[in-house]
C-alpha cells in the first residue's frame, strides 16, 4: 500500500524522499482510522447488544462481570490487533511495531483479569459465606502471580529473548524476592490461618489496644485487617500481627446473644450489722426476699433450738444480716429483671473486702448485646442497687470530700 501511494506520488512529479514520508503519514492515518472505526462499533455494537443481553437474563453474576468493565478491557484489544496485523505495512520497522502491539496486549489481558477476579471477589461477597471464609487475600495473591508473568512475557517480548531465560534467573534471585514480597508472603501465611482456623470475620468486633483497634471488622485483605473503630475512625492492622501478637475478639458474645455485667458496689462495713425483729418485720414488706427471708428465719430458728443456742448474747448462734438480706434482694430482683438474661449464669457475691470497703459483685448478662442498650440496662441496674440500699440500713463507701470537710467545720 505504501508502495502504491509513493509510486503515485511520484507519477505526479512529488520528490522521491518527500514521497515516502507522505506515503507513510498516509498509511498510518489509515491503520488508525481503521482502529478507531473498529473500536467504535464494537463498543456501540458488541458490548451493547451484550450488556442488552445480560440484562435479560436471570443470572446476576453476568451482570456484575459487565459491571466491572471486564469486557471493555477486553474490547480495547481488537484496535490494537489491528495495527498489530497492519505492521507489514512497515517493512523496517514491522518488528518493534508487532512487539510492542503484542505487549499492549498481554497488558490489555492482564487489566482484563484483574476487573474480572474483582468481580469474582463482589460475587462472593454478597454470599453469607463470605464473612467466615473471605477470598480477597487469595485474589490478591493470584493478581501478583499474573502480573509477574505478564511483566515477564512483556519484558521478554520487547528485548525478543525466551521467557524461560528471565524465569532462570529467578532461582538466582530468591533471596531479593522474599525480601520485596515479605509482608505478602507473611500476610498470605496469615490468611490461610486466619480463614482455616476461623479466627475472625468481617463484622466481628475486635480489640488490639496496643494498635489502637477496638471496633468492628470491615474488610480482610493479603496485607491489611481494615477495623473501624467506635469513635468512626479506620485503622488498618498488618493481616501477620493478628497471627503473630494477641487481639480479643467479641464475636462469642455476640453469638451468644448474652453480654455480661461485672462490677461491684463497696459497702461501708460500719454499716453491717445483724437484724432485729423491726428490721426483719419491714424486710418481709419487700417482696423479692418475703419468701426467702420467712424460708430463712424458720432455718435458722431450727438451727438454734437444735443446738439450745443461749439467745441471750447476738454472737451465740446463727442470725440473720442485713447484707445477707441485701444479697438475696440482688439476687431475685436479677432474677425478675426482663433485660437480664436467664439463661447464664447469674452470680451476687462478696469480694475480699478492701480499703474501700466490702465489694459486693454482681455477675449477670444483659439479653442485649448492642453498646448503648447494654450500657442503658448496666446503668438502670445500678441506679436501683445504688438507691435500694439505705433501706437495708446499708451505705454505699464513699471517700471524704471538699464538701464532707465544709460540714465539719461548720459544725
């Protein structure tokens, strides 16, 4: 073709030298008005009658796939086929012309691959079994593994060498390998832990304080645990620590549907003492404990006519407490709490008793798992507790303060 224009170039009497560069200009003009004519209709045809066609049927994931843009990737190929084809149009330079051509494509093919592993990975993750067994770490490692033998076909194209000639050189090169790809070697070796052992999922709730972690997990990738923490934050977590260091992961509770209360209130120990009768006729008014304390007292009435206790001394004998009242109270008021689970374990007991007095814990679990309700019902839970015990004749220890000193010196 080139020929052709320049013989008749010269016919009409154009300079031999301008000829051919007029001649060349021409034939490229040509090839990429062909590309471009090509480009258009097979985008405005191909790939609308197959996202038309798509559309139509039941199946999502072809849908995705067209979403994606795998097959657009794909479409830019046929303008660079094209020029690739017409390279014997240009005699001198055909080969660098077909190399170059020929590595846009592998290119071409390899951005292809990786929209479409990525529509794998969206595909699998709209299944629920995503959250336990995610891909996206293994996908990573199959995109790494084409791009280097798509880089390796690429270079050994350009410089026309075989390809097996770069890959022995690869065993020479190991040490430089594992060093460059370290963190994805290490974050493969931990995906394939974290997914086989099932050592955490995307939604679950961790806690890695000494990297500032505590919330919720939202993606699991080869290099990168992406948490967002409750103040709204992100913080990304290398996928090795989580093998390599301790994290706390929340997902048993949350699975359990329970989540538990622990936390003490100190009493004043001045202010147990034993009961009298007065005090033992206004706790039976109560009626969380009126069945257990009536229960209790023909206990220990018995006890103490069994073994002619001398009543006439409170240490001689079995008697009732005030705080043993006040534990019992917990205890059944626990019991007929809606927000409190009973299925799990509830305990009231009593602690090593401290500077600040008696602990008294309360060991339960809420039905409600979510933060704020959670906290709302610890909270209804103490405010009552806190408010109920001067009716056992009980105070809540509370260090002195300014206010404290201000009352004494006004006296």
């Amino acid at each position: 073709m080139i020929e052709l224009i320049k013989d008749l170039l010269i016919n009409y009497g154009t300079n031999e030298r301008v000829a051919q560069y007029f001649s060349n200009t021409i034939a490229v003009i040509v090839i990429i008005m062909v590309s471009l004519i090509v480009d258009s209709i097979v985008r405005k045809v191909l790939l609308r009658t197959l996202k038309s066609y798509t559309e139509k049927t039941k199946a999502k994931w072809d849908n995705i796939i067209v979403e994606k843009k795998v097959f657009d990737r794909l479409a830019r190929i046929v303008p660079i086929g094209i020029i690739h084809a017409f390279a014997p149009v240009f005699p001198a330079y055909q080969m660098w012309i077909q190399r170059i051509a020929f590595a846009c494509i592998v290119f071409i093919v390899l951005l292809a691959l990786n929209r479409f592993l990525d529509a794998i990975n969206y595909i699998y993750s709209s299944y629920g079994i995503a959250k336990v067994r995610p891909i996206k770490g293994y996908i990573q490692v199959v995109e790494i593994t084409l791009y280097t033998i798509g880089i390796i076909i690429i270079i050994s194209v350009l410089i026309d060498r075989s390809p097996w000639i770069l890959l022995s050189g690869v065993g020479a090169a190991t040490a430089v390998f594992i060093l460059v790809f370290q963190n994805s070697i290490l974050g493969l070796v931990a995906s394939i832990q974290i997914t086989t052992n099932n050592m955490l999922q995307i939604g679950d709730w961790i806690e890695m304080p000494k990297y500032g972690a505590d919330g919720d997990v939202l993606e699991i990738s080869l290099h990168t645990v992406k948490v967002q923490n409750w103040d709204q934050t992100i913080i990304m977590i290398p996928t090795y620590l989580l093998i390599s260091e301790s994290f706390k992961n929340w997902r048993g509770m949350q699975e359990s549907g329970g989540r538990r209360i622990m936390r003490a209130v100190y009493i004043d120990v001045t202010s147990i003492k034993f009961c009298d009768e007065e005090m033992l006729a206004g706790f039976e008014e109560i009626q969380y404990i009126k069945e257990d304390l009536q229960n209790k007292r023909k206990e220990i009435d018995k006890y103490n006519k069994d073994y002619k206790v001398n009543s006439a001394h409170a240490a001689n004998g079995r008697h009732i407490t005030n705080i043993g009242i006040f534990r019992s109270y917990i205890e059944n008021y626990l019991k007929n709490h809606p927000k409190v689970s009973q299925n799990m374990i509830q305990m009231v007991r009593q602690l090593q008793p401290t500077e600040n007095g008696l602990p008294i814990e309360i060991y339960a679990f809420t039905n409600e798992i979510a933060w704020a309700d959670y906290e709302a019902i610890q909270a209804d839970i103490f405010d009552h507790i806190l408010a109920v015990l001067p009716e056992f004749d009980l105070r809540i220890y509370q260090g002195p303060t300014g206010y404290d000193f201000s009352k004494l010196r006004s006296i």
